[in-house]
C-alpha cells in the first residue's frame, strides 16, 4: 500500500535532504583542501596562528603558517617531496612584504610550521593580512592558500601596554615541524629550505617574478613568417620586444607591450608596434622587392611553462599594404601582394636574467 499524500511528501523530503549531505558536503570539505598538481602530489595550509590578533604600533604579533604533506605515498618511496612556500604581509596602505622558504623537504603526511618571524614593519596602525601559500618547488603550481588578518593599534588607543610573546626561531631559520597549532616549535636540522631576504613590492606591483631579458623564437601563423625574438623588461609589466622572421614575407618588427598582472603563471597582455615587411617577386620580367611599413595593435596571452620560460600568444592587426609601381622599358605594371591584416604570432622566450 502507497503512503498517503503527506507521508509521501515527508518521503520526499528525505530524500532531498540525503542526496544534499552525501553530494553537496563532499564539495564543501573539498574547498578548503589543497589542489593536486597532475602527478597527484598535493599540500595543504591547514591554518594560521597570530598571538596576540591586536597589538601596539612597533610590535610584532607572531604569525605562524601550518603545512601539511598530502601527496600519497604512491608518489616516492616515502612520499617525499619538495615545496616552495611562500608568505605575504599586506600592509594598510596595500603595499607588502613577502618571505620565501624554498625546496622545503617533506614526507608524505608530514606537517610543519613556517613562523614569519618580525622581518615587517608595524609602524601603520590598521589592518594588516598574512597570507601564506604552498606550491610545488619552482613556484610551477599552486597547491593552496589561507589568508587572516591582525590589528595594528595606536599607542593612544592602548588602555594597558601589551607584551609581545617571545618569537621561537630567528628570523634566518627554516620552517620547523609540528604536529598541531599550538605546540612547541622545534627545528628541523634536516630542512634544506632557507627563508630569502624580504622582498618589498609597492603598491600596484604584479606578483609575477621580476625578469629583465629574455631570447627566444617568434612565428606569424598566417603570413608565413618566423625567426628570432628579443625582448626587455625595463618596468615589471612593461616590455620591449624586437622580432625578426623570414619565410613567405621577411620581416622586423618593434613592439612595446603592458602586461596585466593576474598571476604567476597566466597573464594577458596588449600592445602596439611598428612592422616593416618585404616580399621578393617577378614583375613583368623584372625582379623586384615589393615592401611596406606600418602600425601594429595585438592583444595576448603569456603562459609561464617553467620559471624562466615562458610562452606568447596574440591575435595582431594592421593596415599593411604592399604595392609597388614597376618600369620595364615602355613597359609600367603595379605589383600588389596581399598580407593579411589580421594574424595570430606565437612564440617562447627563454630569460636569460
């Protein structure tokens, strides 16, 4: 016999309310979880301690970042393997400071701690944020990131002086293991990652590693073009690149281009430039090089493959013409190539510094 209406409805609903906990809470334990790279290894930043959360202008709160190994022991013998990690203060004024820890060894479920250490300055009061990040060694992928925040407190505002608590490794010491937040830190001799000096960025500095020069190889899809690239980098996301292909057309071009800062590895750019190409041809009997000269506009893609290599892509545009007028004897012709005036360019670019 069938439930009645009501008794049907409340069936419904359970069977609502099971698939909501079995599908939607696997999701939601898997937010906060690190992303595996595509060889399965992975880690986590499962938390961060700051003592005291709000403390006066010139002290330091102890910020502590914890990481954990989740990679399987199916990865290594022991599940061994090498992160970078890396931390960031944001100051009130949204300029910051940042510390790296490089190859930092772990075992497969493994936890360490990474103290920050008093390298900051605590002079603005405000809000400020520590934001600590675990990716693979050369900074190629991001396992995962856990951002909190502390107050910085004029000294008018102090009703009672607060103590700073005494910072448990020195500023030039690696990450060391521990267990759970909240215990003893103690050092791990056998860490090969050293935090670098502090790197100060500015306001409105891309988080993209900073590179001068690079050398590299260039190809125009459509016009049957390719050879050689150089580019510079005389401002962080400003370049200057100069290209040279031969093929169907030869060519040389100057182009000046402004990349958009959105991550370490993928960033679109847009840029201007000035082409000249050429194209050799019989005409009437006579052999000639048919040549013209104009602007360029393209906007990109740049994809960092490896820490310093890196690829671009764009889609350009230009209004090139190529005619010339020939003379053989009473003869006159008008020799006209066509160029596409909308081009796909591709190339890598290995940087040198």
């Amino acid at each position: 016999m069938w439930p009645d209406p009501l008794h049907r409805g409340n069936l419904l609903y359970a069977v609502l309310i099971y698939f909501a906990v079995v599908m939607i809470y696997p999701l939601c334990e898997n937010a906060s979880a690190g992303t595996a790279d595509k060889t399965g290894t992975n880690a986590d930043l499962y938390s961060i301690t700051i003592d005291p959360s709000s403390a006066p202008t010139g002290s330091h709160p102890q910020l502590v970042g914890f990481v954990s190994n989740t990679s399987s022991l199916s990865n290594g013998s022991n599940g061994e393997t090498l992160f970078d990690i890396t931390g960031v203060v944001v100051y009130p004024n949204n300029s910051q400071i940042s510390l790296l820890w490089k190859n930092v060894r772990f075992l497969a479920g493994q936890k360490k701690s990474c103290p920050y250490g008093t390298g900051y300055d605590t002079h603005q009061p405000g809000t400020y944020k520590i934001t600590f990040s675990v990716y693979s060694s050369g900074k190629t992928h991001l396992y995962s990131s856990l951002s909190k925040t502390f107050t910085i407190t004029a000294p008018q505002t102090i009703s009672k002086p607060i103590s700073t608590p005494p910072i448990s490794q020195k500023r030039d010491q690696p990450p060391a293991v521990l267990d759970r937040p909240g215990s003893a830190v103690q050092p791990q001799p056998s860490l090969s990652g050293k935090p670098s000096e502090p790197v100060i960025m500015q306001r409105g500095e891309s988080p993209v590693d900073r590179v001068i020069m690079g050398i590299g190889g260039h190809v125009n899809t459509i016009n049957s073009s390719a050879g050689a690239a150089l580019t510079l980098w005389p401002l962080r996301d400003l370049a200057l690149q100069g290209t040279y292909g031969i093929g169907t057309f030869t060519s040389y071009e100057a182009r000046m281009f402004y990349r958009i800062p959105l991550s370490r590895r993928i960033n679109p750019y847009l840029g201007a430039g000035y082409l000249h190409t050429e194209r050799k041809g019989n005409v009437i009997g006579i052999d000639t090089t048919i040549s013209g000269d104009s602007y360029t506009a393209f906007v990109g893609m740049e994809l960092q493959l490896y820490k310093g290599i890196s690829l671009y892509a764009d889609a350009s545009g230009t209004p090139l013409k190529l005619r010339k007028d020939v003379t053989n004897g009473t003869t006159q012709a008008t020799a006209t190539v066509k160029y596409a005036p909308v081009t796909v360019n591709a190339g890598i670019v290995f940087y040198l510094f």
